[in-house]
C-alpha cells in the first residue's frame, strides 16, 4: 500500500538526484527529447519536483489527504465491493443512509499509474455525500505489475460494475460521472472517450466528467524516465491518449489544472480543454491560482471552492 511516506520518500530522492545534476550550462548542452526540454527538464514537467513547495510543506499536505481521509472512513464506512478477481479490483462506496436512485461520482486516484491507493482519497466523498449523491472511490493494480492496457480494463470493468450494479448500492444508472487527478485524470479521460456501445452498454452511460491535472497525451511519458516502468509500446501511446478521441465524448465535462504546476501540466489542461470544446463538450475550463500538483484532489473536499460547485451543478446537486 502506498502512504505519504512512500510519496515523501520518493521527492526526497528527486531532490537528491537534482543536486547531484551538473551544472546548468552542461544541461543546456543535452539534447532536447520533447518540445524545447532535455530528457532532466522533461522530467521535472512530468514529475513536478522544481514546481512543489518544499518538504515541510509537502508532508503537510500529504498528510492531511491521509489523515482526512481516515476520518471519513471512520464517520462513513464504505461498503468495499469487489469489482473483478484481482486483490487490487475493488471500490469504496461512500452513500448516504437510505441511498435510492441517487446521482454517482466515480472517482479515480492518480500516482503516476505506478502510485497510490483508493483509501488515501477517501475524503472526497464528503461533497457528494452531503449533498445526497454517492461517491465510488476506485482500486486496481498499479504498473508495474499492470500494464497500461490492462490498468484501462480495470478502470473499464469497474466502470461497468457500477453501471449494472447501481440499484444495489442505491445509486441511479442513468445518472453516473467520472472524476480523477493526475494520471487518474488520464484513466478518466479515457473513460469519457471509450465508446461504450462498443462494450454492449449505452453509447452516453457517462453523463459527465471532471478531471484535475490529468494526462492526456501518452507520447512524452514515453520519452522520460516513467518509461522505465511504463514500457509503452506505440500501440499503447496510440489507444491510450485520450487527447486523440475528444469525438467521442458525449457528455459535459470540466477540466482544471493548479496555477503553481508545471507548464507542461498547464499546457495538457489547456489543449484539452480546447479539443473538448471544438466538440461542444466543454462544462468549464480552469485554472486554480497558487495550486500545485498535489494539492489538487482538495478541492473535491469541500464544497467552498468554484470547482466543486461547478461539478455540483452539473450533476444537478445544487
């Protein structure tokens, strides 16, 4: 199970390697991977370590993710539902008491797809169960052992599960979003493109989505370092770039990124949110001052901030 330790642990050595890079004029000597950035650079737009506030200031927001987190699990215990055969294939399901026919926000945890755990985002739930919606919080195997195919089965399955299943835990078929950050924003993105029909389920099964700093384009995780455990084949980049297939999406979608985060984070939100546009899809585009990579999934906390009220309102809650 990954915790802010395994997280912290993990910027802790970023940094170390940072230190240990040559000078900058040595670096502006290698040659450039993608867009105008080296290989290092690339990895900083991807990774975020020069774009995160420092350590102290980093664990406290790890930590208050997972402390909240235990205490909405404690004050809402989850129904945890097996969605497939795998230990990893189960979601959270957080319902207010009585649940019938109500609205569902799915939502998918990001961590590079290698990162992470559904318990760590239990404390998203609180908007959606205070205002009488359900919220399903989902799990799956992490790359590696997953591959990127596989992890999108997953996400797919348990997309599915919910759907066939929404009686059962008092949710609405009818009335089903996805939701994710980070690389769980690009696992949304990938839902809001799947043609359905094709899966033999309603071709609008989805009836809207939110996705904070998510990854839509697959090709320069491809170049960096991730690629290492990613191993993306071109047939992956291809299948699993959602940014390609914004035709598809049939419904409303609002898409956010933070202020403080990388350009290249920046600049992914933007150019997805202009393709949803061409398409008429687009509910709202934002960019969220002074917020950094991680301290996005907050704003799915509380209900006093413009994205949560527009993911509300579009869900017909407010």
């Amino acid at each position: 199970m990954t915790t802010p330790d395994n997280l912290r642990r993990k910027f802790l050595i970023a940094g170390s390697a940072l230190a240990a890079m040559p000078t900058f004029g040595l670096m502006a000597q290698e040659r450039k991977v993608f867009m105008d950035w080296t290989y290092g650079q690339l990895n900083d737009q991807l990774d975020q370590g020069p774009y995160l506030p420092p350590a102290p200031e980093l664990n406290k927001i790890l930590d208050t993710l997972s402390e909240n987190g235990a205490k909405v699990r404690a004050k809402y215990p989850p129904k945890t539902i097996s969605y497939g055969s795998s230990a990893n294939e189960k979601l959270d399901v957080f319902a207010p008491a009585n649940a019938k026919d109500l609205p569902v926000m799915i939502f998918i945890h990001g961590g590079e797809w290698s990162m992470g755990t559904k318990e760590l985002y239990s404390s998203l739930a609180i908007p959606f169960i205070q205002s009488n919606a359900i919220c399903v919080v989902i799990g799956f195997d992490n790359i590696p052992p997953n591959t990127m195919a596989g992890l999108v089965g997953q996400v797919r399955s348990a997309v599915t599960w919910v759907f066939k299943n929404a009686k059962q835990i008092g949710a609405d078929p009818n009335n089903i979003y996805v939701s994710g950050h980070s690389s769980g924003g690009h696992l949304a993105s990938m839902m809001l493109v799947t043609e359905w029909k094709k899966q033999g389920l309603p071709a609008n099964l989805i009836k809207g989505g939110v996705i904070l700093s998510g990854w839509t384009n697959l090709y320069p995780d491809s170049l960096s370092v991730r690629q290492k455990y990613l191993k993306l084949t071109a047939k992956d980049i291809k299948e699993y770039t959602p940014v390609d297939y914004a035709q598809n999406i049939t419904c409303p979608v609002i898409v956010a990124c933070g202020g403080s985060e990388s350009p290249y984070m920046q600049l992914q939100s933007q150019i997805w949110a202009k393709k949803i546009k061409s398409h008429g899809r687009l509910a709202g585009a934002y960019k969220v001052a002074n917020y950094n990579h991680y301290q996005m999934p907050s704003l799915f906390t509380n209900k006093d901030n413009e994205i949560i009220k527009a993911t509300l309102a579009m869900m017909d809650l407010v």
